[in-house]
C-alpha cells in the first residue's frame, strides 16, 4: 500500500516536472528581427531594414507577433531615409508598425525535432494608423536552443493610404517586398 | 543674347545634374560629426518614456542623443548594447554603426559610457512576458569609454 502511494507520488511529481520543462520552452523572443523592405522599378531600386523589431512566438497557441518603430528604417541614401519618415510614412504620427497574427499549420510544427518547416502566416498587419489581414508563406528552423524564421510577402502601398507624388512615381514600386528573418530564443 | 541663353541652360543643367548626384550619393552620415541635440542619463531617458511616452516622443523622437550610463548587456551578434540599470527591467538598447562594431570587444558590463545615437522611439513591453521597455538608439558612436 505504502509502496503503491509512493509510485503515485513519483509519477505525480515526475509528471509535473516534465510539463513544467515543457512549458519553460513554449515562447519564444528576439528584440533584433531583421525586417527589409525592397521596391524595384527599372529607374531606382530602394531597400531599407530594420534590425530591431521585437517579435515573439507562442509555440503552443502559434501565435506570432512583430513590431518596429518605422524611424528604425535604415536607408543607404540620407534623403530617401528623410522622404520615407516625413512624406510617406508620417513616422512622427504613427511611430510603429506591428503584425499579430497566427501560423496556420502551426499542429505541423514539431518544435522537439530540429529541422526546417513550411509555416503559413494569416494575421493582422498595421502600418500608419491602418490594420490589414496579411498572408504569407515562410519557413520555421527549429534548433536545439533557438528557432529561426524566415518570410517574404509583398504589401500594396495604396492599403496602408500611402500616396507617392507623381514627380517620383516611376522610381517606387506600388508594391513593396517585405523580408523577415529573425533568430528567436527561448524566453526562460 | 542667344549665347547667354545658351549658358544659362547650360548651367542649369549642371546644377540639376549636381543636384540629382548628390541626392543619389548622399549617405547618411556617420554621427560622430553630427551634434547631439540633447544629452541625458540613460536612466532619464527611460524615465522619461515610461512616465508619458506620447510627450517624450515629441521630445526625443528622431533626436540625436547623447546619452550615459552603465552598460548592462552586450549583445555580440547583433551589436546591440543595453544601458540603464542592472535590476531594472528596462534599457536603452544602442545599435552600433557598423564602423564601431569591432569596437564592441574592448567593452564590458557594469562599466560606464556615453553613446551617441539617433532616437527611434520607444518599444514598450506589450507582451506581458516580463522583456523589458526600451527606448531604441540607432546608428550609436562612442563618445566615451572607460
């Protein structure tokens, strides 16, 4: 009898033990996700990144979610980076840009087992003021201690209310490539 | 009077076309020739973002800022490094320019030192998860070490 409550003991404890390493695993953060943006026209082809975005993932729920402060935009050329801030994107209104959304197939992740695995992403986009529903393919890495996710997705700029003046509309695409490539730990 | 037009357009074409290179060449500058528009302590600044962000960011957003404190973390890989500090929660993150980067070995934490960077604005922790706030610095130089 006395035997039989100690196993249970065990088995209780153990139990509890596990799920408890389990659980230390479940999120995971960086506060240095790349975010790139690319327009290409044949005049001009402008790319800026943004080396600080924060971004978390809930491997559990699937929930993933970004932001960014948009002054953040590294530009090569000074009087891009200026236009950017000022014209189009109004950075001193609305300073952030954040995605929350969720992976799809998230079931089909298998974060115990390293490797490489497609994820689709569908969730809520807001830049200047303005939230739109993004979707987007990309791939989740999972190693032993991190997890790398990898995305490219292209936006529409009249969504997000951003008017280019026609003096230099055949130097910016109407689409913008966005790449995401961030290395997240985990949040111990 | 034809061949002063002549010169005329002809100097006009040059200025649009000086005019088009440097808008075309110009790159951001390196902030160590650039004046910083306000200098404070690290943990001021956070202070300062934590207490009315809406107003700090009037203040200090898109700001060169020269800024103190004690060094509470250095992130290699990203060369990134967190002022404020040791027991708070919050930081004043600094992104090297990348021509200091290799500066970055010769720093430790718990020593103090003055960074200049461009302000970006504030990353407030939203996720309940226990981050940390932080006020962004990009493009940082160092104007002192010790």
């Amino acid at each position: 009898m006395i035997r039989n409550m100690k196993i249970k003991f065990l088995l209780v404890f153990s139990l509890a033990f596990f799920s408890f390493l389990a659980s230390a695993q479940v999120r995971y953060y960086t506060k240095n996700a790349k975010i790139n943006f690319f327009s290409e026209t044949p005049l001009e082809d402008i790319d800026a990144s943004n080396n600080s975005s924060v971004s978390v993932l809930d491997t559990q729920s699937g929930s993933l979610q970004f932001s960014l402060l948009v002054k953040g935009f590294e530009f090569k050329n000074e009087e891009m980076q200026e236009h950017f801030n000022d014209d189009y994107m109004e950075s001193d209104k609305f300073p952030k840009a954040e995605f929350k959304g969720t992976l799809i197939n998230n079931s089909s992740v298998n974060y115990k087992k390293p490797g490489t695995y497609n994820v689709q992403v569908k969730g809520l986009l807001t830049i200047r003021g303005i939230t739109k529903e993004v979707q987007s393919n990309g791939t989740l890495k999972v190693n032993n201690d991190n997890i790398k996710a990898n995305s490219t997705f292209n936006i529409a700029l009249a969504d997000y209310g951003i008017k280019i003046p026609s003096l230099v509309k055949d130097k910016i695409a109407k689409t913008i490539k966005i790449t995401v490539d961030a290395k997240l730990d985990a949040l111990k | 009077m034809k061949r002063f037009l002549v010169l005329l357009l002809v100097i006009i074409l040059l200025a649009a076309g000086w005019y088009g290179y440097k808008l075309y060449t110009g790159k951001v500058p390196s902030l160590t020739e650039v004046k910083a528009d306000a200098t404070i302590s690290a943990t001021d600044l956070i202070a300062a973002f934590e207490k009315d962000s809406a107003s700090a960011n009037k203040q200090y957003l898109g700001k060169i800022l020269e800024v103190s404190g004690t060094i509470k973390s250095i992130e290699q890989e990203s060369s990134t490094i967190s002022l404020g500090n040791a027991g708070g929660n919050s930081s004043v993150r600094c992104s090297l320019d990348s021509a200091f980067v290799k500066e970055i070995d010769s720093l430790n934490p718990g020593s103090a030192i003055t960074i200049k960077g461009n302000c970006t604005g504030y990353m407030p922790d939203e996720t309940g998860l226990g981050l940390g706030s932080d006020v962004i610095l990009n493009r940082c130089v160092f104007e002192k070490k010790n």
